[in-house]
C-alpha cells in the first residue's frame, strides 16, 4: 500500500462515521445515506491524486465531495419525481378500458399456463406491438427464430384456449 493509499485508509476511517452523518442527515430515507457514502469513497478514491496533504483539508475535501455526491442524488430524486408526475398525468389521461370480458379472462389464464418464453413472446408482440425485428432484439435472437417460436407459441395458446373452453368431463 503506497503513503496515498494509506493516508486516504486513515482518512476514511477517521471521518467515515461523520460523513455518513452528514449525509443521513440530508437524506429521506436515511438508509440511502450509507449508499451515498459509497459513492463518495468511489469518488474520492478516483480522485486520490487531488488528496491534500494537510489531514484538515483532506476532511474538508472529503466532505466537499460528499457535498457534490448529495447534489447529484437531489438531482436525480428531482428528475424521478418529475417523470413519474408527467406518467401520472399521462395515465390519468386515458379512457378506462373496458371490464375484462369472459373471453378476456379465458385469455390471460390460456397466457398464465403457458411457458414463460412462449408467454413473452406472445405478449411483446401482440401487447406490446413489437415487429419480430424489434422482439429479436429484445430477446437477442435472430429474427427468423422469433417469427419460428412466435408460431410454436401461437399453437400452444391456441390449444390451451380450446382446452378451456372444453366442457368438464362428466364425472
């Protein structure tokens, strides 16, 4: 460990419970607070170069990055706030949809019996409106092994469809 490295372990375990204070205090919840010390040390730890020499103003660096990391947390818990506004706003826009129909019913129960890879398939394409292009990428197959398993899926919804509409054997 170099004379750097060392100064910056003394440093850390020195000030490390005031920092975390400083940045619990700031915090809603407080628990992100240890989170924001361990972007802290990863910031100072790359910026290990720019130590100060004199172990006041190694504290105060260390705070001042502290600072910096805090700000951007408040500027990320702003954005956050403001996308999840505007999708309120936007779902608040739209009409209800219809109350699920019998058919509609049959139909996500056919999807919840289906394998996984059968049901997201089905489900990215004709929910999600993707092009099979568009579902290869998602998935990271070829196309052609999309629209491939696409049909296979298709069959096996169709039969667990048929399967539910079948009456009950009498008994």
């Amino acid at each position: 460990m170099n004379l750097s490295e060392q100064r910056f372990t003394h440093l850390v375990q020195a000030a490390g419970s005031r920092i975390l204070s400083y940045l619990t205090r700031r915090v809603d919840p407080p628990c992100d607070g240890a989170d924001l010390l361990a972007d802290t040390l990863t910031v100072a730890w790359r910026r290990i170069a720019d130590l100060p020499g004199d172990d006041d103003q190694a504290m105060a660096w260390l705070f001042g990055i502290a600072r910096g990391v805090l700000a951007n947390h408040r500027r990320g818990q702003t954005r956050r706030a403001a996308l999840a506004d505007r999708l309120r706003a936007r779902l608040a826009d739209r009409p209800p949809g219809p109350d699920p129909s019998g058919e509609t019913v049959a139909i996500r129960d056919a999807l919840n019996r289906l394998p996984d890879p059968d049901r997201e398939l089905i489900t990215l394409t004709a929910w999600d409106g993707l092009t099979a292009d568009e579902v290869a990428a998602v998935l990271e197959i070829t196309p052609a092994a999309v629209r491939q398993r696409l049909v296979r899926a298709r069959g096996r919804l169709r039969a667990a469809l048929l399967e539910h509409q079948a009456p009950a054997p009498p008994a």
